[in-house]
C-alpha cells in the first residue's frame, strides 16, 4: 500500500521544478516554495522559466489535478509537510578550495523549515552539497531546539538537463542517505509510488555516503569525458578514430560507451563546479586526490581545441569572421553556465575575430553573459553562416547535426568547418572540397595525407 504524502520543494529551479512535477505525478500533494515571489506568480500562471521538454505539460497535469501548488508564503507552504525538499542553487566563485561554494541558501532553506515547520519533517537535501553538510543541518536543528521532530536525509538527483524529465520519471537508481530508521522509512513512502510503477535499485545508506555518492558518480562522468578528450587528442596525432576507439572500449560492460563522446570539454551548472568540490573536499581532509585534481585541468586542454583549430584552418583569426553554432551547454537546453561554446566566442573574440552566434533557445542567456564589439546574435543557422569564413560547431543541436556541406559551402565565404562534435562526416565534407576539422580526427582526412 502506498500513502501519499504532503511534499514542500524548496527553491523552484532546474532540480526543484522536476522534483516537484514527477513526485505529483506519482500521487503526492506537492508545494513548490520559493523566496522570489516574481517566479511563483509565473508559475502559478504556468510559465516555465527556463526550457526543459516535457515540464511545463507534466506541471500542468499535477496543478490540474489539484497535486501541485506555488507559494512564497513559508506557513502556508509548511503547514503540514512530512517532507521539505532543499533544491537551491550553490554558486561557486569558482576557486578550488570549499570557502569558494556559497551554501548560504542551502542554510536559509533549512532555517525556513526549523522556522515555519508545524510537526516532524524530513528535511532533503537534493541540492548537490559536500560531505557533512548533513550534519551542519542537523547541528542547526539542534541550535533551536527542535530535534526529534525535523530529522536530514540525502536524495541526490542524478537529472541530466534537457533529459531531466525522463530521468526523474525512469532513473537507473535512487539514492537515499539518512541516520535513523524512521527517516528512511518516511523516504521509502516517497518512493514507494514510483519503485511500484518503474523498479529501479534504492540504494539506502547512511547520509554522508548518499552525500559522496552524488559528488563521485558527477566526478566519474566527468573522468570519462577528460579521459577520452585526451584519447581523441592521441587519434588526431596518430590518425585513429576516437569515435571507434569508444565503441572499441565500451562494448566491455566494466567500461561502457556512455559518456565517451569526445568534445570540447564539460561545461554546466554541475561537472565543473562538482569536479573542483570534490578537489576541494580532499584537501580539506588533507588526502591528495589527483585524479580528480587532473580532471579539470585535462577539461581546459580540451577547451582550448577549437581556437586552434580554427586559427589551423584561417591562418589569422584578426579579421576572420567565423560562425558559431551553438551556444548552451549541450542540446535540448537555454543553459549557458560555464558554457564551452562561449568559452570560444570569447576567446575568439579576443583574438580580434568576429563572431555571429546562434541557438534555437538560448541566444537570450547567451546575450546576457558574452558581448563584445565584433559579435552578431543571429537567429537561424542560414543567418549566422552566410559570409562567414568558417563554421563551428560547438552544440550539437539536431538541426545542426542535419546540415548538408552543400548547404553550408553555399552559405560560407570559404568551405571552412570546424566539428567540436563528431557529429558530421568528415569524408562528405572533404568530397565537397571542405577544408575540415573534427575533434579525434587527424586533419586533413583520417590518415592526414589528403
Ligand atoms: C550532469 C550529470 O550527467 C547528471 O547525472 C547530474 O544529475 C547533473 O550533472 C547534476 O549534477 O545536476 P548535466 O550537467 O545536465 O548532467 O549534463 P550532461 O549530459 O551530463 O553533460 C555535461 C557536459 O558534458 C556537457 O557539456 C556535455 O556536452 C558534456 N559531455 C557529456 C561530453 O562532452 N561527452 C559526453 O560523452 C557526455
């Protein structure tokens, strides 16, 4: 039997959106909580403020079924909850060390639920925090007098942008941390409804380990794409084929073929900042972690890729004006945090080229964050590319991938293009008398003798 529970999100962004739309439609009553009370009049008119397929349709199927509610008023958001999820954003400044992650909004959210909560909640943190963060909460708890009531799990989301749907709906594992049997068992009524209709392994264990399992899997993910970055960078060298090479090694199953599609490094709201916590994390527990140490570093070698093989291909970046394909982080998202594709249009930039940018969704996002005398927002990939030198292809949205070479040498001043990729085929580039360049792929045709 399954019971359903009343849930509070707190912090309405990309992680506590889909929570609060996949825990209603698995039968709980779900209260989306937020501070900025300009973000739950637009939700509360259906407005999704960012692009994630599938959400807004799943939140209007819980909002018409009376499941989901908005609110900005933390009483009324409180009253009665069993659980308060914590969703909040943990900006990092950016340096290596733990003093650069601000958890002030992890904390507040807390403070919320020790404040407003009006019997026993479980306190969730979804929001991606270092080991310990847990035990700080609870210490808080304590500080105000309300231990035994509020008790602290760990539930990390595992969500990929774009996907993050589909991967809350129908994820390879849940994860739940907690120190005390009657708090795993008010998370298990979470799941219960969910495990019922989609099994999957819940993982239960005790909250730290729920907290480092969340920072070593984005660790990993983040190892494989350094890993075969510099594998493709060894098959530009030698001529082999990173994409086969891949294939080659992730038919063993202790290996996988999962993220290792070479590129042009990570970017996000999360592989960065989660790859140089965790580096931080072991220093601040004076242990070494150079693997982890040199993910980073390898991540900005990749980075640096396409400026060089653009300055390859032009001779001169002064001068050239070079479109750009893509400028969110990955396809099927308006994300542009820590973007590689902008990384390049800046870099490009400062070399004293001009750049015409397009996204289908996230030249909004982008205009924000990069800007400079020499750059062109343009809507259309027809747009951007007609006159331009050469081509880039930094985001591997579907109407790019599609391009023909004869559509692009048609548009192009020069049948330049540039793949950071691996998505177009480099021998229908050449045949068309294109002077290519494809991350793992050795210039000037596989075997560089073209
Ligand atoms: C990542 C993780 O995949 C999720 O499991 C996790 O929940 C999430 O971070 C988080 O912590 O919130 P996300 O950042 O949305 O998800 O996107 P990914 O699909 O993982 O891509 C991250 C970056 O790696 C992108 O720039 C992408 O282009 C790059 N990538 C990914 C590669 O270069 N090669 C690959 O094979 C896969």
């Amino acid at each position: 039997m399954t019971t359903s529970l009343k849930i509070v999100v707190i912090g309405t962004g990309h992680v506590g959106l889909v929570s609060v739309a996949t825990l209603a439609s698995f039968g709980h009553t779900v209260v989306g909580f937020d501070v900025n009370a300009d973000t739950i009049t637009r939700l509360r008119a259906g407005e999704v403020h960012f692009h994630e397929p599938g959400l807004a349709d799943l939140l209007a199927e819980g909002v018409a079924a009376g499941r989901v509610t908005f609110t900005a008023d933390p009483a009324e958001a409180l009253q009665g909850a069993d659980v308060a999820f914590i969703c909040v954003g943990t900006p990092t400044s950016g340096e290596d060390d733990l003093e650069s992650l601000d958890l002030s909004m992890v904390q507040a959210a807390a403070r919320v639920v020790i404040d407003y909560a009006d019997g026993a909640t479980v306190i969730v943190e979804k929001s991606t925090v270092p080991p310990g963060t847990g035990d700080r909460i609870e210490a808080m708890i304590a500080l105000h007098g309300r231990t035994g009531e509020l008790t602290v799990a760990s539930n990390p989301e595992f969500l990929r942008e774009g996907q993050a749907v589909e991967d809350t709906l129908r994820p390879d594992r849940i994860v739940v941390g907690a120190n005390d049997e009657a708090t795993h068992a008010v998370m298990e009524a979470v799941y219960a409804p969910q495990l019922a209709q989609h099994g999957c392994p819940y993982v239960a264990t005790d909250r730290v380990t729920a907290e480092i399992i969340k920072q070593a899997s984005n660790a990993f993910l983040a190892m494989k794409i350094s890993f075969i970055n510099e594998i493709a960078a060894l098959c530009e060298s030698t001529g082999a084929d990173v994409n086969a090479v891949a294939d080659g090694m992730g038919h063993d199953r202790r290996i996988g073929r999962a993220f290792l599609n070479a590129g042009i490094g990570y970017g996000g709201s999360c592989f960065p900042k989660d790859v140089t916590g965790l580096y931080a994390v072991f220093r601040d527990h004076d242990l070494v972690g150079q693997v982890i140490g040199s993910v980073q570093w390898s991540n900005e070698q990749a980075m640096e890729w396409p400026v060089k093989a653009l300055k390859r291909a032009l001779w001169n970046l002064k001068g050239s004006t070079i479109a750009v394909l893509g400028a969110a982080f990955k396809p099927h998202t308006d994300d542009v945090r820590e973007s590689v594709a902008l990384h390049v249009v800046d870099a490009l930039l400062a070399a004293g080229a001009k750049v015409r940018l397009t996204d289908p969704v996230a030249l909004p996002k982008a205009a924000a964050v990069v800007d400079g005398e020499g750059l062109t927002m343009c809507t259309s990939a027809e747009e951007a590319v007609t006159g331009a030198d050469a081509v880039f292809l930094a985001t591997e949205w579907p109407e790019y991938v599609r391009l023909s070479p004869a559509e692009l040498a048609s548009w192009l001043a020069t049948p330049i293009a540039v793949d950071g990729r691996i998505v177009w085929d480099g021998d229908a580039f050449e045949a068309a008398g294109f002077t290519f360049h494809q991350v793992g792929r050795k210039p000037g045709g596989r075997n560089g003798n073209q």
